[in-house]
C-alpha cells in the first residue's frame, strides 16, 4: 500500500513510514482513505475491507492515526489511534451476551501479539440485530458484530498497530487464522 504522507510533518512521517511496507493478508485490503475533519492537526486514515469468497457480506474497518501537539484532554499523548470496525456474524452469535465483549479483548490481544505498544484504551463493542419491516419484512433478521477503539501508541513505529488491527478486522469477521492451522468447518 503507497502512502500519501506530504500532509504531516516529519515526526509523523517517520512514525507512519513502516506502514507502507506492512503486508496484509489476502482476504483484506488496505487503502489510505480521506481523514475524517477537524479529528486532529495531522491525520492519516487506512481502511481495511474484507474480500473473501466465503463471505457473503464483507467486513469493513478503519484506522486512524492522529497527532495533536496539543494533547486534548483524554489523549494523554500528543498521539492517538481510532479504530472502527464492523461485520456481519450469524443470528445466534448477535443474541448471545458475551458476544459483544470479545472485540476488546481480541484488540488487546491482537495488538499485544502483533508487538505494539500502547496504553490509555478506550472504547465500546456493540452487537446488532436487525429486522426487516413494510417492504422489507421479508428480509431475514442478521446480526452485526462493532468495535470502536482508540488507544495512545507508545512506540514510534507505527505499522505494528496496523499488523494488530488487521488480525482483529480477520477475527471479527470470522476469518480463519493466518497460520492455516486451524480450519473452517463448513
């Protein structure tokens, strides 16, 4: 993936250079994407979309590397990563309780595993279910699996974080692990 870094000062570059040269796996595309407005001074954003054949719907997430000198309250860094995530998962899962807690914790897992280094998480995990009504009764009910995340970075090499993202967008979106020892049942 080519970055466009002319909009950030050198600090930051130096930070997100390693990103470009990050690998992701097959079923998931990575492209720089518009940052969102007024999120922070300098703003690099990267969307991740599943594109698997099995999958009938797609998983989409994006990341979004900030810095702000001015550490706005709540940062307690000059530096933040936000993440936002979602796919679709099977009925059952959307009704169970637990299902919603998972994302966190596969973030932080995710995120430990890949070597990053980070503190001052924040965020929330939902689980959807969603039915059709007028015109639409006659879609069948689905469920949707969301995390919303922001953590401070520790470290100055940022595509770690991106390798920990990935991991968590393929897991959420029921993705079988990148190792291939483990398989789908079907």
């Amino acid at each position: 993936m080519k970055l466009d870094l002319t909009d950030v000062s050198e600090t930051f570059q130096g930070m997100l250079s390693g990103i470009s040269q990050v690998e992701s796996r097959d079923e998931i595309v990575l492209t720089q994407i518009p940052s969102p407005k007024g999120i922070a001074p300098e703003a690099i954003a990267i969307s991740a979309e599943v594109a698997h054949e099995t999958a009938s719907d797609h998983g989409v997430s994006r990341l979004v590397y900030c810095r702000d000198p001015e550490m706005p309250e709540g940062w307690n860094s000059e530096f933040r990563i936000i993440g936002y995530a979602k796919s679709p998962i099977e009925l059952e899962m959307a009704k169970d309780d637990y299902t919603a807690a998972m994302p966190w914790e596969w973030l932080k897992d995710c995120l430990k595993a890949s070597g990053a280094q980070f503190a001052h998480e924040a965020g929330t995990t939902t689980t959807v279910i969603s039915t059709g009504h007028g015109s639409l009764v006659a879609q069948p009910q689905h469920g949707e699996l969301e995390i919303r995340a922001s953590w401070a970075p520790l470290d100055f090499d940022l595509s770690n974080h991106l390798r920990g993202w990935i991991e968590l967008v393929a897991l959420i979106s029921g993705l079988p692990p990148k190792d291939g020892k483990v398989v789908r049942l079907d």
